[in-house]
C-alpha cells in the first residue's frame, strides 16, 4: 500500500491514504469522514470544470455532472485505479465489496489528496481519473430521467415500489420496482436504493421502447 500511487500522485502523509483505504468493519479510524469531504469536492470540481468548458444550460449540466459522479461510474474508476487489493476490511466483513463501498472510498481517496496537498492538485486528479476532458463521449446512463420523459409524453403515471433489503448493513442489496399506471413492469436489485431505482428504470424503459408492455 505504501507504494500505491494515485493517478502518479504519492502521499507525503501515509495514513491519510490509511484512512481512505479502511473500512468501518476494521477500524473506527476510516474512509467515512474523508469520503464527506471528498463527495463534496467531487460535486464542485466537476460542476466548475462543465461550467467553465461548455455553454449548456443548467439542467444540462446537472445531468452532466450526474453522470460523472455516480456510484456507477466511480465504481469504473475504483477498478481502474487497481483499489481492491488494498481496501483494508475487518474480519466481521462478508462478502464481496459492494459498489457503494467502492464509490465511497473513491471519494476518500480524492479527500485525503485534498488535505495532503492543496485544492489545484485535487481537481487536476480528479479530471484524470475522472476523464472529464471526455464528456462527449460519455452513455447518458439516467435512465429514471428517459423514463419519466416517456411515460409523461404517453399520460401515464410512474411509481418506485421499494420491495426488500438484505444483507449486512454495510453490504445491503436493495429490490425495487417500477409501476406504471399501477402496473409493476421492471424490478431490479442493488447495492443503493438509487442506483436499484436505476436499473428498474432501465428494464421499464427498454420494454416500454420496444413494446414488451
């Protein structure tokens, strides 16, 4: 772990990656503060970076960002930086490492560079592990947004039904549901109600486009 780099970047003070990299099922010393700070860097470096390099209009750039900060996509990045093998978990923890965990630790890491280095060097890092240079490029991947459009263009009326949660609390899958006009035509399951709201809306909205419903 000593010798883990992010994005080039290497911490003068160690246990601040520690930290980041540490589960609350091993340590009380963990990611959670860090990852407070870290989300809330990440949601104004990514909202300054769009404002500054496009011209869109506020909504626009609110689903922009969102694309760039979700779970889903943090979790893309977690791989990417090669984290796995040294998140630090207690014997208590079960399982797989969850997406939301992923995410999260993410986000530690980008606060614990804030505190070790200074807001420039931060944002630089984010916008590289982020790829945020690349954003034309990037799937819409809101699916409640293009289900919601479609079902009011067609005078319906659209409900998430939370079904279940099991599991651990700090490794929960979420079961939700998407009804319309009543009807339940998706359900999907998660390791965040969000993020299971999703992929319902995905499965719904890929039906109704096709005509499966």
């Amino acid at each position: 772990m000593m010798k883990l780099k992010i994005a080039e970047y290497k911490f003068k003070n160690k246990n601040l990656l520690i930290n980041a990299l540490t589960h609350s099922s091993f340590s009380k010393e963990n990611y959670e503060r860090l990852e407070f700070l870290g989300d809330s860097l990440l949601d104004f470096i990514v909202g300054e970076y769009f404002f500054l390099k496009t011209n869109l209009a506020e909504g626009a750039l609110t689903k922009l960002r969102s694309s760039f900060v979700s779970e889903e996509y943090l979790c893309t990045v977690f791989d990417t930086l090669n984290l796995k093998e040294h998140v630090i978990l207690g014997k208590s923890f079960k399982g797989e490492i969850s997406n939301s965990i992923k995410a999260d630790i993410v986000e530690a890491i980008y606060g614990a560079i804030f505190l070790d280095s200074n807001y420039e060097t931060v944002k630089g890092i984010i916008i590289k592990t982020l790829k945020l240079y690349d954003y034309e490029n990037i799937e819409d991947n809101d699916f409640k947004t293009k289900l919601q459009e479609f079902v009011q263009s067609k005078g319906k009326h659209i409900v998430y039904k939370f079904i279940s949660k099991k599991g651990e609390n700090h490794n929960p899958t979420f079961e939700i549901g998407v009804c319309i006009d009543k009807n339940l035509i998706s359900k999907a399951k998660a390791s965040s109600k969000q993020k299971a709201e999703n992929l319902a809306a995905k499965k719904a909205y890929e039906k109704l486009k096709n005509n499966l419903c």
